[in-house]
C-alpha cells in the first residue's frame, strides 16, 4: 500500500475514534454455499481483503463510498485494488481483476451517502459462480428479513477465510431514530438492520450487500456502538442511490475505446488538428463555441454522461478519428418534408447557422431544448447570437428571419435534462400555410406505449453532412419502463422514442417538436451512442413541464 493510502487509512481510523462516529462493519453467521451468493466480491489490496462489494454488470462493482476513503478518480488508489470474484475464500480461486476508476458519492459525510463505484480493468466472464444481482427500486418494510453477506469480523476476533453470511431484520424509519441522530444522519437515505447480540455485521463486512426478495436493497456501511452491541446496522440504502448508480456508469462500457482514445488527444485546439470534419472546422467551432469541445475534457472525469452525450455530438462531425469511433450518423434515413405539412417548423440558429430546430406554439414563441441556446445551466448564450428562419424547408435560404428578444431555460436544466427553452421573437409572426403553431399537450395528457409519433429537422444526413431541405421520419413512442430496461434511463420527465437502425433524430434535429395527433408532445434532446443506434433517442415530455411552459406564455 502506497504511503498517501496508509496515511488516508490513519486519518479515518484516527477521525472515527475522535468522534466516536459508528465503526465501518458476519457476526454469528454460517458459511455460505457454493453458488449462493454469485453476485459478492471481494475488494483486496496488497493481498489483504478490507472490504465487500456487489457485481452490477461485467464492468461494474457497488461498494460503500468509505472503503474508498472518499476518493473518486485517484488514479493511485484505483491502482491499488483488486477484486477478487467467483470464489467463496477471499484469498485464492474465482477471478483476481484489477480496477481502473474509482467512483464515489460526493456527498457521503457521516455515511449519508455511503456508496461507491469501481470499474474493472476488463469484464468479468459471467458463470454459474460469477453473476450479477439486480438493484431494487423499492423500499424496505419494517419487518423484512434481509440477507447480508460478507467476510468481516467473526465473534473470535479474526476474518474468516470463508464467506459468511446471516439474515437480519428491517427497521423503521422512527425504530431507527432511537438509534441514530436525525440531525446528524440522513436516515431517508439509509437501512436499518437489527440483529442479535454477537451477530450482525462488522469490520470487513462494509460495502456488502444486503438483498431482499432476490435484490440488492442495501450496502454494508457501519455499525452502531460495538459490532457485539444489540444497536442495529446502518446500510446505504439502494432505491435512494439507484438513480446516481445508474448515473456514473451509465453506458461507458459500450463506448469505453472510443472515449479513452478520442479524449487523449483532446488537449486545448489540438483537438481539431486530429480530426477531419464533414463541414469545415471553423463552422464547428463557432457552432458549438470552443467551451463544448474543452467540456469533454472537463467533464470527462466529473460527468460521465454528459461527456458521453458531447462526444456524440462531436463524433457526429467527423468523417474520420482515431481509435474505433464509427458514426453512421438527416433526421437519419428520413423523407423530405413540405413546409405546409410542417408550418410549424423553425431554424434556430447561432451566429446565422443551423444549430438546432423548434416549434411556434404562439405567433411570438418558440419551443426547443434547452442545451441549444446554453451557457451554463440556466444562463443563455448571448441574444444578438440567436436567430430563428421561419417559413423555409431550406436551412440555408428562404422564408424569414427573426432576432429573438428573449430566451428561457429550465432552471433546473443541466446534462440534458429538464431540456427545455421557450424563446420569445422579435417581432409577432404572421400566420399562414407555411407559418403556423402547433397546439401544446395538455398537463394530463398521457403517451401510450407504441404511439406513432413524427419528428422533423435538419439534421446530419447518413452520410455525414447537414441536409439542406427539411427531413421528416415516423417514429414510435415507449413506455418509461421500456426505455429504462434499454438504457437505465427511466426518468418521468423524458419520452423514449424508438426507431429501426440507422434512422433516428441526430446533431441538428434537436430541440426538433415530437408530435402525435397534431399536437406537441416532445422536444428532441439527445441520442445515445451514436446516431441511429438500436437505443432509443431522448426527447423532453411536454406534459411534464406544462406548468412551466403556462408560466412563460401569453
């Protein structure tokens, strides 16, 4: 162990101590089965095993955020580990794989949020030994036997060599309370397990899993008074957590070569004397201002996704990269559409070109995702950059253009999410057949899975260039539940659209309206991967933010 990881290890033993803060945690437990616990890991250093983890997929293991002594992307601790899987003895048999990232909550004082994530050097090879566990969105009831696992202290002492394991029961919210300070302790954020005298978990048992009804629930994170003390344990509570899990690992294993060989050599303008766009650099550049391009390597190591969601815009530029970038990336595969079956239609632009499209839903408001008109969060780009063509199927030509006097965005919009803008023009908008609204989804409205929906836009072409003339593609509307089981990306306030390969909305259509029955039901935000990928493309649902979009029009 490095001297900086020793010195860390200290420092904790030394603050708990101090404080008198719950210890890190089977106790009375009996040997576990060969096969019965696939999903439990051990996490090693130099040889010796500190601490338990959960398999969540071939990339990724669920671990308490203080087995990593509060530490993410310490590329020295990262180095440091191993874990160990498919074997019931934490020092020899299954799989020995080293770690590559360490991630852990940011906010995980007094264990409040104690869960953390490792990836693994390379995959793990799934068997009857070796399998991952699926975490639950659900909570625990008082009363609920969970079983816990793990290679902690026994009740002589020392660590077992094999996994042990025990059932405990769970508390209540107020049961906890007698226990643990409300003021000190996030209990919403966490399980309580009560157990016996002389069982339960402790030193060594931290960051294993609790699963109930065949789920994970729970991760190991402290104990209370003594591990020999009747008090109960505390575990991290999965439901709460499900969202960040999924979150900081969401799809790197899909697209881990692509990034790691296209971020190296996105250092300052380096970056374009590596690549070749479909359109000149210079259009890129001031499309997207440089802060996008510098966004991937800033938030490369903070914000997965979004540096995910950048690249994608920006691979979808380029003819040619390095490593094994492939875009096949019109609205993909699209038909060319008629400005009076689309009137209501625009081209937003920055600095006078395409950047994204929107919808009139007033004779003075548009409609379109917050991302295209973005500063930072809710802080827009400057006005005289924004302009808006109307009346035109030609991105280029056509039609009329308009200055916009004012642009709103979500104030909670940030990595895609909560997507939206409504930009307010210069001047009112005289409607005729190919200058029109499109009529709002009402707040109640709901989209039924497999609703056709229609989506229009400029976006690239399958062969790597803008379209010209606007492009219209059918397209078909999930439920939440189906897009979250494709891409653990189930949140309320999105509407999954799904398409066949190789067609979908892609850079230039969004901000694009998603509309069924005539009216506007979505805005285009964002494709996964690729454009034109097997995953479902993102779009904002209008129903959701109906309150808001009330607010902000006449």
């Amino acid at each position: 162990m490095s001297a900086s990881l020793k010195s860390l290890l200290l420092v904790a033993a030394l603050v708990i101590s101090a404080v008198a803060l719950p210890r890190p945690p089977v106790l009375g437990g009996e040997d576990a089965k060969e096969k019965q616990f696939p999903y439990q890991v051990s996490i090693q250093t130099e040889g010796s095993h500190f601490c338990g983890g959960s398999i969540l997929n071939e990339r990724y293991i669920l671990t308490a955020a203080h087995c990593m002594y509060g530490a993410t992307d310490d590329e020295e601790l990262a180095a440091s580990l191993l874990v160990r899987a498919g074997s019931l003895d934490r020092s020899e048999g299954g799989d020995l794989l080293k770690v590559k990232r360490v991630v852990v909550h940011d906010d995980n004082a007094y264990f409040k949020n104690d869960v953390a994530l490792l990836e693994l050097d390379e995959p793990l090879k799934f068997s009857d030994h070796i399998q991952p566990i699926e975490m639950s969105k659900d909570e625990v009831l008082s009363g609920a036997e969970v079983i816990v696992s793990g290679w902690g202290l026994a009740n002589n002492s020392v660590h077992p060599t094999h996994l042990q394991w025990t059932t405990l029961k769970a508390l209540s919210r107020t049961e906890c309370s007698q226990f643990l300070s409300e003021a000190t302790y996030k209990l919403d954020n966490m399980i309580c397990l009560a157990h016996k005298d002389e069982q339960g978990v402790c030193t060594g048992d931290s960051g294993g899993a609790g699963v109930y009804n065949g789920k994970l629930v729970g991760v190991a994170s402290f104990v209370v008074n003594s591990c020999n003390s009747s008090s109960p344990n505390g575990y991290a509570r999965v439901s709460i957590h499900y969202d960040w899990i999924n979150y900081k690992q969401f799809y790197f294993k899909a697209l881990i070569d692509r990034i790691g060989l296209l971020i190296e050599k996105s250092i300052e303008k380096k970056i374009f004397s590596e690549l070749r766009f479909a359109t000149n650099d210079s259009r890129i550049y001031s499309t997207f201002n440089y802060q996008v391009i510098k966004m991937i390597v800033i938030t490369w190591k903070g914000d997965l996704v979004l540096s995910l969601i950048v690249l994608g815009i920006l691979c979808s530029n380029c003819r040619f990269t390095y490593g094994k970038v492939n875009t096949v990336s019109k609205i993909i595969n699209g038909g060319e559409a008629h400005m009076v079956d689309y009137p209501w239609v625009v081209s937003v632009r920055v600095d006078n070109i395409h950047a994204c499209v929107g919808s009139i839903v007033t004779e003075q408001h548009v409609i379109t995702a917050g991302h295209c008109v973005q500063y930072v969060k809710s802080i827009p780009i400057d006005l005289d950059r924004v302009s808006v063509r109307v009346g035109s199927t030609n991105q280029y030509s056509g039609g009329k253009v308009l200055d916009v006097s004012s642009i709103v965005i979500h104030s909670e919009c940030e990595n895609f999410l909560h997507d939206m803008a409504i930009l307010k023009l210069s001047e009112s908008l005289e409607f005729g057949p190919k200058i029109n609204k499109i009529e709002v989804a009402e707040r109640d409205s709901e989209v039924e899975s497999g609703t056709p929906v229609i989506v229009a836009g400029w976006g690239l072409n399958a062969n790597g260039t803008h379209s010209a003339k606007l492009q219209y593609l059918n397209m078909t509307a999930i439920s939440n539940e189906e897009c979250d089981e494709q891409v653990n990306y189930g949140y309320e306030s999105i509407l999954c659209l799904q398409h066949p390969l190789e067609q979908g909305i892609c850079r230039g259509d969004y901000g694009a309206g998603i509309v069924a029955e005539n009216k506007l039901i979505g805005v285009a935000s964002f494709s996964f991967g690729s454009c034109g990928s097997q995953f479902p493309d993102i779009s904002s649902r209008i129903s959701y933010y109906s309150d808001w979009i009330n607010a902000w029009l006449p």
